[in-house]
C-alpha cells in the first residue's frame, strides 16, 4: 500500500475532467473505478485527498500532485486539427514547413539566443502565445495524450524536441 494516499500498490488517484471528480487508476492493469479500491486505509486516502485534490493548484500556491506546469510554441499546419490562429486565419503550410519552422526556433531557444517564452509570443499559433506560451498547471488526462506524454516525460527546466500532436508541432518546456 502507499503511504502517501493509502491506495494498494500500483493504483493512483486521477482526475476526470468532464465529471471533474477523482477517479482510481491502476497503471498496470489498466483498471479504473470510480471508489477506492479495496485494501485502501481509508484514513490516509482521506489526508491526501484533503491535500492534493483540495483544489486546482492543492495547498498554498504548490502544484496539486501530480500536476506539471509547462509552456509552449505552437506551430500548425494545413491538417492541424483547427488549422487558423491568431497570427494567420487560414493555415496552408504542410507538416514538414511546420516542422522546419519550428527547428529554426528549437536552434535559437538551445543555444540561449532567445527563450522559449519569449518567442512563443510572436511565433506561436497557440492562443497561450499572449501568456508567453504558459499553460499553467495540469495534469493527465487534461491535455492531448502526445503532448501528455512528453511533457511528463521532461524534468522540470527541460524543454523537449519536436512533438506532433493533433493541433500542430510543438516545443514544450516544463516549468514545475
Ligand atoms: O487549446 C488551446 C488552448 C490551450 C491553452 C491552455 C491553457 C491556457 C491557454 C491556452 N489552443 C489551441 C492550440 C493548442 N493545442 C494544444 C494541445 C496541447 C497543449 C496546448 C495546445 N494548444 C488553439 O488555439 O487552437
């Protein structure tokens, strides 16, 4: 059992967010419910609830467990799942201009020319680009799964090479 929440090994709390409820996840066996499963101690379940669910960013400003903050430049293109932006009403670019585009801005972000944030606010065709590219704090479940996945996958600072997701390419940098 962990500690931490009280949940029997390999199961987690995870967040829905079209009922915005927790739900139970085991990671291994792909089982989810919506009530503890049996062999939780009710009463560390309840403590870590009270101090990671209690809120969207948990207890004094800290992040939620499980959740990450990142930012990001968005590039789309013509088969971007919405192919318009703020920068450009109607997308024509191909995939690999997209891509192009983004490995010129992915050599000036990595070698300290320009940061990420600031680039996102001219080049990114993410509405986050008036935020600097900052998506706040989220956690699984929230975002689309290839970005998801990279963006846990870096470790707080690290900025990750180039993602394709339904909405275009991305660079992601974690933050927290
Ligand atoms: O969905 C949004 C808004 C994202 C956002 C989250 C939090 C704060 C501000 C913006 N923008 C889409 C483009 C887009 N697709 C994404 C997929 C994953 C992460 C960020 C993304 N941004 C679009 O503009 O088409």
């Amino acid at each position: 059992m962990s500690d931490i929440t009280g949940l029997p090994d390999g199961w987690e709390v995870r967040h829905s967010n079209s009922k915005n409820l927790p739900y139970y996840f085991n990671a291994s066996t792909k089982e989810s419910r919506w009530e503890p499963p049996s062999g939780t101690d009710p009463e560390k379940l309840k403590a870590y609830m009270a101090t990671y669910h209690s809120g969207p960013s948990g207890i004094a400003g800290l992040p939620a467990e499980g959740k990450i903050r990142c930012a990001h430049l968005l590039v789309k293109h013509r088969d971007s799942r919405r192919p318009s932006s703020w920068r450009e009403n109607n997308i024509t670019r191909s995939k690999e201009e997209a891509i192009e585009i983004l490995r010129g801005h992915e050599q000036r972000i990595k070698s300290g020319e320009i940061r990420l944030a600031d680039l996102a606010v001219s080049e990114s065709d993410c509405s986050s680009a008036r935020k600097k590219g900052d998506l706040g704090f989220f956690g699984r479940g929230e975002m689309q799964k290839e970005f998801e996945d990279a963006a846990f996958a870096l470790k707080p600072g690290e900025i990750s090479s180039i993602v394709e997701s339904p909405s275009g390419v991305h660079l992601i940098e974690r933050y927290v």
